[in-house]
C-alpha cells in the first residue's frame, strides 16, 4: 500500500513517543518535524531519517506533503497549531488536552468541521489494558449499574521542576487531569454536570514554579455517578513510580479497583533507591514501542486508512476541556460549578 505521510510540530519529550512510533509503523513515512527549537528538531530528524525540517508551522504545512499532523506542543499552545492544520485540509492527531479556553476550543471544533478533516486527541489511557479491561467489565454488567468512583492521578515535582520546561504555563489539571477525567468518564459512560473543586499551592512556588500544586474534585455526572478526582504535582521524587495511579469504580452489584503505579510485576532496587518501571505505557519489546501510548499513535492512522470512528471523539475531547475549564472556576470560586457545553 501507498504510505501515509506525517508531519509532527513539536520535537520534545512526547514529540519523541510520536516520532519513534510513527517510525516504526511500516506505512508511513514521516516526512517533515517542526520545532521553535531548530537543533531539536534537526536532532529528531537526523535520528529518524526525516528529510523536512522547518521552525514555522505555517511554512511546513505550505511546502510539506503530509496527510496529516501530529500536534506535540506544549497543553496550551495547540490552537492556533489545529486550526492552521486544519485550514491546509491536514488530518490532525492532537496531544492532550485539546484545548484550555472555551474560545480555543470551540474555534478548533469549527476549523476542523469546516474543512472536513478528521481529528483525534491522544487520551491514550483509552488503550490501557486495565482500563480497557474496566471498560468492558462494565459493558457487560459485572458491577450492575456505576454509583461512584475515585480516580488518582499524580505526578513527582521533578515532572513540574526538570522534565517540563513550560509547567507555570500550564497546571497539573490540564496535564494529567485530562486523561484522569477522561478515563473515569469513559467508565462511567456519561458526560459531567457539575463539579465543585478545592486547590493547593505553594510547595512549587517555593520551588520556583508559578503553578497550583494539586485539585482534589468533585465530580457530579448526568447518570447520577459521583466521583473524586485527584491530580496533584508535588508527590515526592523518592516515589518508585513518577506516576501515582489508582483508580476504584464502585458499581450496584459490584467493584473494579485498578493501580497501575505500584503493580507489583517488577521493581529494579540498588543501594540508593527502588524504581518501578514503566511496563503498560511505553514499555520497549524487541527494540519497539509496545505500550498503549503508542497503540493510540497506531490506532490513529490505523482509523484513517478504514475510516472508521476514532477511540476518542473530537467532541468528547472537546467537552473533557469544558469540565476542566469548570474546575479550574471551581476552585478559584469555591463554589460548585455547572458545566457549560
């Protein structure tokens, strides 16, 4: 078959993930990378044999010839990045969280109608295996009918202080709450009417991080599920996972409790620490991304060539961003909020 050609705008850590994936899907060809950083993305593209190298995403999306675009910029600079893709009638496969304003989103929502273009956001949680697994335990009624949940997803501060260099421009809600809020929502099988949140600071300010350090939220959905949501960036670096991930689904007739941070399968120790390996996300098998961090990469092109509907719709992508939005109104209001789709 003819290969599906790619481009990718943003050469970072998780620009990485998209690279080394794509890459290494024998149908397509990644023909260009786009960074504001030109060694990055000369570096991505000496690495994997890219031959396009631009530092403006408008000159990439005029000279080079993809089908579509991988978006891997920082959460709050995808935007004005989809609409122009989208605008050059590129396909658009979008890191989380979509967008962070209501004007973002709903200006993406009609650039990529208007054009007809097909568009996806990389909530990869979708493709874990316990999630995956809880997902279709509930499908067929093992637990009765969802009442509540609790979902915790957290980070080390070294995500917050080293890994991200542009964390004060963003929080920990729209980094991991994205995907905390849709996995639960995905399990509950219902949009979020009401939220009311609670927020921290002051452990990464002292740090030097202008950011909230964590929201504790509760989430009221439209089927009369209850559930607490916590996202928080100041978990301690001696944590063996940087990752702290647990999730618990109460149902009528039963229970699903998922940690995917302490599994248990391996722990690597030495005389200074122990660390638990990252074996579900991005776990490398015979010298290959295998974990559902790339799956939902793959899953992606795989829907565009048989055209059949993506993992994540853009709209429940789109009103994931809505609640956080409420959240964030939430916490700075302390009232309950109702969310506005």
């Amino acid at each position: 078959m003819e290969k599906i050609k790619a481009s990718i705008i943003g050469a970072g850590k998780q620009g990485e993930v998209h690279a080394r994936t794509l890459s290494e899907i024998p149908y397509v060809e990644i023909v260009a990378v786009c960074d504001l950083n030109k060694s990055r993305a000369e570096e991505m593209a000496n690495k994997y044999g890219i031959k396009e190298i631009y530092t403006d995403h408008k000159e990439m999306l005029e000279k080079s010839d993809c089908d579509f675009v991988a978006i891997v910029t920082p959460d709050h600079l995808h935007a004005q990045v989809t609409i122009d893709s989208a605008n050059a009638k590129k396909h658009v496969l979008i890191e989380k969280p979509f967008a962070t304003t209501r004007k973002d989103i709903f200006d993406m929502l009609e650039a990529i109608e208007r054009n007809q273009v097909r568009a996806m956001v990389d909530l990869h949680n979708r493709w874990s295996p316990p999630f995956s697994t809880a997902k279709r335990a509930i499908e067929n009624g093992d637990i009765g009918e969802v009442r509540s949940g609790y979902i915790r997803l957290n980070d080390n501060k070294f995500v917050a202080t080293d890994m991200l260099a542009w964390s004060a421009n963003s929080s920990i809600l729209w980094f991991l709450g994205s995907h905390s809020l849709d996995a639960i929502s995905w399990l509950v099988n219902s949009r979020v009417d009401k939220v009311y949140s609670v927020a921290r600071d002051g452990v990464l300010k002292n740090l030097g991080i202008d950011t909230i350090d964590m929201y504790q939220t509760t989430l009221e959905f439209e089927n009369g599920a209850i559930v607490q949501m916590e996202n928080g960036w100041i978990t301690p670096n001696g944590n063996t996972a940087i990752i702290d991930f647990k999730c618990n689904v109460l149902g009528s007739e039963g229970m699903i409790n998922i940690n995917t941070s302490s599994h248990d399968l391996i722990q690597i120790s030495n005389e200074k620490r122990t660390i638990t390996p990252d074996i579900l996300a991005k776990p490398i098998i015979e010298d290959k991304m295998a974990g559902f961090s790339s799956n939902s990469i793959r899953s992606f092109v795989d829907r565009l060539i048989d055209d059949k509907p993506f993992q994540v719709s853009v709209e429940e992508a789109a009103n994931s961003c809505l609640v956080l939005i409420a959240i964030l109104e939430s916490a700075n209001t302390g009232k309950a909020v109702k969310v506005e789709y």
